[in-house]
C-alpha cells in the first residue's frame, strides 16, 4: 500500500511539474477574461447603451464561443498548439483595446464575437495539452486542479474589477496584458500535447432520442449562466451597485458553482440522477423567486441568493452530461460532449438578450424572473421524463463529471474515450520476402515493446492502450512472424538473430530514427542487445524483469549512456495503466524525449 501511495504521489508530482506552464497560462487568460466581461457591461451601460442593446453585445461572446468550439480542432490539427495558441490570445489581446476605440454596439458585438471564438479555441488548446501532461492516474487530479484554476482566475479577474475604473482606459489594457502574457509560459512549455479527437458525427435529433433531457438541460443551463454572468452586469449598472458589489456580485455565481458541483454530483451517482437536477433547479427556482422581490440595497442577501440562484447552472450543465452518458454507448461519449458543447452554447446566447431586456423593461427583478423560468423549465421536464422512462441501473451509471466553471462550456477533458482518439492498427512489414505484422497505439514520442517469448504478446497487450493514453506511440511487432496464438514450445528461449533484424525492420519501415525500446521478461534481453547494436536507435531502455533487484549497474556496461528504467514485471499483470504512468513519467523527466518527424532511414 505504502508503494502505491508512493508511485501515486510521485505520478502526480511529475504531471503537475509538466502542468505549470499550462495552469499558469490560463490563469493569465481567465483573469483577462474574467476582468473584461465585466468591464464591458459596464462601459456600455456608461456610453449610453440600452439594457437590451448590451445583452445583445455581450451575447456576441457566446455566439463566437460556440463557432469556436466546433473549428478550433481542426485548425490545431492543422497548425499546431503552440501557433494556435499565440494567434487567438493575440488577437483576444488586440480585441480588448479596440473596444475603447470605437465605443458603438456593432462594432463591440463583432469584437466580443472574435473574442468568443478566441477564448474557446484557447481553452480547447489548453484541456488537450493539458491532457498530454496527464497520466492515467493523474488525470482526474489534474482536471480538478486546472477547475479551481479556471474558477479561481475568473474570481480574480473581479476582484481587479473592483479596483479599476471603468470609465477609463486602463482597465483594458489590464485586461490585454493579462491574455497577452498568457503566451509566455505556453511558448515555453515542454509538453507534448496529445491529438484533438475529430468525435464521430452525433446528430442534435440522435442527443433528443437518447436523452431529451440532457438536450434540454444544456440548453437552458447555458442560457442561465450567460444571463447571470452577462446580463448580471446589467442588473448591477441598474441596481446602482459600486465597483465592489458588481464584482461580488458576478464572482458569486462562480463561487457558487465551485461549491455546488461536488456535493450535487456525488449524489447524483448513488440515486437517479434526474431527481437531483430536477431538485437543484427547483431549488434555484425558488431561490432566482425570492431574489425578484427582494430590494437590490439589500446587496448582502442578494450576493449570497446569487451563489444558489446562478452558481447551481453549472453543476446541471455537467449532470446533464452525466446523464447523456448513461444512456449512451462508450464509443459516443466524446461526440455526444461535442454536441452538448454546441447546445449550451446555442443557449447561452440567448441568456444575456433576454436577461438583460428584462431587466430594462421591468427592473433588475427582472433578470431573476427570467432565470427562475429557465429552471422550473428544467425541473419540469425532469419530472416529466422521470414518468416516461426508468432508472438507469447503478452499474450502468456513467461516474459524474464536474464542469469547469467558466464562461461557457469545452470540450470533454477526462471523458476521451482512447479507442476512439487512438484507434488500434495493425501493419505488415516485408523483410527478405518473408511477412510479420505489428500493432501500435497513440501519437507521440515512438516507444517499442518487446514481449516476453514464453508468454507472447498477451504479455503486453495491456500496455499498448495505456501508453497511448499518456500520449506515446506504443509499437508491439510480433518479432518473428509469431503472434499472440504461437504455442511456447515454439519459441526459443533466447532472442535470435531473426528478431534482431526483424525490430530494425520495424524501424525502417515505420521511418523511426529512434525510439525507447521496452522489453518485458525474456524480451529484456533483446531490448539490452539492441541497443548495444544499435546505440544511435535507441533513445532510453525499458526493461520489466521478474526480480528488479538482481539487475544490477553492471549490466549497464553494455549499454552505456542510455538512461534505462528496471521495472517489476509482476506490476504489468497487475496494473498496465500504472506501467504505463512508470515509463511515461521516466520518459518525461529523465529523458528528454523530442518527437521528430518521419525520416529516411
């Protein structure tokens, strides 16, 4: 036990070292961010915008958010994190300024448009390259950390609302410098971030027939977060609130989502998950209910009604999810996170138009009035649905997920499914007119596994998925021409010359100029042989043996220089995914591992 804890907290150290860069780097964005979404709404408000008119110019956030989420995987794809990265934080960068420039709500609705599709192709590039930092293990605790750091920055973002002016011209560029700088710690990031999955198409009529319920819920939750968040600010320019109670005022919301995911999430794992959203947005309902009639001076009891009232649209959007993925098979959960993405923010467009339009035609009352029908909505419906259909059972319950408490929903961060990002393929390689074949898994820094003769390839089949889902290419050829059906007695018990050529024709016909060779049981053996005859092929050696502790320095004399990491093989048939963490962990902070591109060789 007390190893396992061990190997885990060293995991977690390792992914949080890789995530600095990242987390910092969001951190400057959402503060950004955060500032300028206030700042806005109250600048409209003093250039003599009407409440309508500024929801409709804070909608166009919303609007570019949702193009954003459907293109920016394609365009880092095409060009890369990095580019990606440093263009859309430039021209979110540049967007801010002009706003002061040119103070007319057409031009601000196009500009908060650019900036929408900026910051969601920005966090789409950091939750994947984030993911590369992650391991198996630490994926989940790395999720968590990077949510408190979303929420966290958008926090701080309007606590330096609460101490800037409004009126004039250095709030923006504040709020520029900070997206700005956010380029610094990513340009120097050394991380290897994994593919963007392209998810497999799932219709908006194939989401209502699986679950109407989660349609719904996106949509409406989305709608109510932009209208406490966007319109927000109308109601507290209205209300006559200072500086400081308009920053409270919107951080309440976050605060309140931060603080409601959890709880409301881990009952919704042991119990039908449709009483509990129907109970939280009856409950908001009530709560955005009694807010409507209650004096806006009284700016106290408002704040803290605002934790409940907006902060519970968060953990519905992500229980709406949850329950999506009850009902949906394995190999559709990342297309139907995709597609919630697109429905909340088709929603939340609609929040700050009607929220803030309410609030101009009745009072800021108005703006609780609006939201408290979008829940009773959803609770309805929830009722409702829970008379057309039964109970997932608990076994096929899929684990909730919180989401990150933001301006708008992303993509799908812990739930990539990694048959579907990384599909398995098999190859043929031809040697001297002879053919064997090799299976591989992943992108990213080339690793070869040599299986153990006695047991074959089932002796790594394991490994093949969880080294890719830590983002390697795991390459397992059947050396030999024998595959994973080849009786033992067949086998020699030693590496022949055979194999050795065999894995440098792997090489070859991959175009790998090198790669870290892994080599488990007998296979350990070739693996050193290898690389003794091979120094400029092999990058690092992995050897997983049955008793580490009889390798001792000296066979390191074969092999000089290459850093190798000994392994108990037992561990491989107790747990690949905490090999895999072990070998990913070696490579990334004992090695300096580069991935290069396809060469001649």
């Amino acid at each position: 036990m007390t190893a396992t804890l061990e190997r885990s907290e060293r995991h977690l150290r390792g992914s949080l070292l890789a995530a600095v860069p990242l987390l910092v780097a969001v951190a400057l964005l959402m503060a950004g961010n955060g500032l300028t979404s206030t700042l806005l709404g109250i600048r409209a408000g003093l250039e003599g915008f009407a409440p309508g008119i500024v929801g409709v110019v804070l909608a166009g956030y919303y609007l570019g958010f949702a193009v954003g989420s459907m293109v920016a995987p394609s365009t880092i794809t095409r060009v890369g994190h990095v580019r990606v990265f440093a263009g859309l934080a430039s021209l979110a960068s540049a967007a801010v300024l002009l706003h002061v420039i040119r103070p007319e709500p057409l031009t601000w609705f196009l500009l908060r448009a650019v900036t929408g599709i900026c910051i969601s192709g920005l966090y789409v590039v950091t939750e994947t390259w984030l993911n590369g930092a992650a391991t198996n293990r630490t994926r989940g605790t790395l999720f968590s950390i990077y949510m408190v750091v979303v929420g966290g920055s958008l926090l701080g973002g309007q606590l330096l609302f609460s101490v800037t002016d409004p009126a004039g011209f250095g709030a923006f560029v504040i709020a520029s410098v900070l997206v700005s700088l956010a380029v610094v710690p990513i340009s120097l990031a050394d991380v290897v971030a994994p593919p963007t999955v392209d998810p497999a198409p799932l219709s908006f009529r194939a989401l209502v027939a699986t679950a109407p319920l989660a349609a719904v819920g996106a949509a409406l939750s989305g709608f109510t977060g932009a209208a406490m968040i966007g319109a927000g600010v109308v109601y507290a320019a209205q209300s006559g609130f200072d500086n400081i109670a308009t920053a409270l005022f919107i951080a309440a919301t976050l605060a309140g989502g931060l603080l409601l995911q959890l709880p409301l999430g881990a009952w919704s794992d042991r119990t039908d998950r449709r009483v509990v959203i129907a109970v939280a947005a009856t409950l908001a309902a009530v709560v955005a209910l009694v807010a409507a009639t209650i004096d806006a001076d009284r700016r106290l009891i408002i704040i803290a009604m605002t934790m409940v009232a907006g902060g519970v649209t968060f953990p519905l959007y992500a229980l709406c999810n949850a329950h999506l993925n009850d009902y949906l098979d394995s190999d559709l959960v990342v297309a139907g996170g995709a597609r919630m993405v697109l429905v909340n923010g088709i929603g939340s467009v609609a929040g700050p138009i009607l929220g803030a339009t309410a609030v101009g035609a009745f009072g800021p009352g108005g703006l609780f009035v609006v939201v408290a029908i979008a829940y009773l909505v959803i609770a309805v419906y929830a009722v409702y649905r829970m008379t057309r259909r039964a109970a997932v059972s608990e076994d096929e319950r899929a684990p909730f997920v919180p989401s990150p408490v933001g301006l708008g929903a992303t993509t799908p961060f812990v739930e990539t499914d990694v048959d579907e990002l990384y599909p398995p393929h098999e190859g043929v390689v031809v040697l001297d007119g002879r053919g064997f074949t090799y299976r591989e898994r992943g992108n990213g820094a080339p690793v070869v596994l040599i299986h153990d003769h006695d047991r074959g390839f089932a002796s790594m089949a394991g490994l093949l998925p969880a080294l890719a889902a830590d983002g390697l290419r795991a390459i397992a050829p059947f050396l030999g021409g024998r595959d994973d059906t080849t009786a033992a007695d067949d086998v020699p018990a030693e590496p022949d010359r055979q194999d050795l050529d065999d894995l440098l024709g792997v090489l070859r016909h991959l175009e790998l100029p090198w790669i870290t060779v892994v080599g488990c049981g007998s296979g350990a053996a070739m693996a050193q042989r290898f690389a003794t005859e091979h120094p400029d092929r092999v990058e690092a050696i992995v050897v997983l043996v049955d008793d580490p502790a009889e390798v001792t320095t000296a066979d390191e004399a074969d092999t000089p220089s290459r850093p190798r990491l000994v392994l108990d093989r037992i561990a491989l048939d107790i747990d690949p995914e905490d090999v895999a963490d072990d070998i990913t962990d070696f490579l990334r902070h004992e090695v300096h591992v580069q991935v290069s591109g396809p060469s001649s060789v």
